[in-house]
C-alpha cells in the first residue's frame, strides 16, 4: 500500500511560512512613506473619535491627509518612472 501524504505535504507546502523575499522587502521600503502617512492620518483620526475636534484637531487631520496626498503622489510618480523611461523627471 502507498501513502499519499509525504507528497501532499510537497504539494501543499506551506507557501506563507517563507520569508519575503528581497523584491518584497524592497516594495515594502518604496511604500514606506505612504505607510507613515496613512499611520499618522489613522491616529489623528482615532484622537478625536470620542470628542469633537478642535479647530487644532481639525489642522492636524488636514495636515495628515495632504500628507497621503503627497505619498500617493511620490509613489505614483516612481512607479511611474519605474514603468516609463523619463517619466515623472
């Protein structure tokens, strides 16, 4: 009789038990301003979920999303570049 499962256990191997890999890392490390930015709107926005926001609050949340902004933009703009040769000089 043969048993199947040390070959399903090749086959099923666990894909998510690996480590990333360098491009992932390296993806990770292009994002990491727009991470940042998402990071600091998300706790401007959780600061003021129990209380109304102060005109401060207010200028805070602002200065957060155009921060987002600017990230969206920057990566959209390397990607861009990346894709494009002379794009987004």
């Amino acid at each position: 009789m043969r048993y199947i499962v040390p070959v399903q256990a090749v086959v099923t191997a666990a894909e998510f038990d690996r480590e990333p890999t360098a491009a992932e890392l390296d993806a990770i490390e292009m994002e990491m301003p727009l991470i940042s930015a998402q990071d600091e709107l998300l706790v401007a926005q959780i600061m003021v979920l129990d209380r109304r926001p102060s005109e401060l609050d207010a200028r805070r949340i602002r200065r957060a999303r155009r921060k987002v902004l600017a990230a969206r933009r920057e990566l959209a703009n390397l990607s861009a570049a990346a894709i494009v040769p002379g794009v987004g000089a």
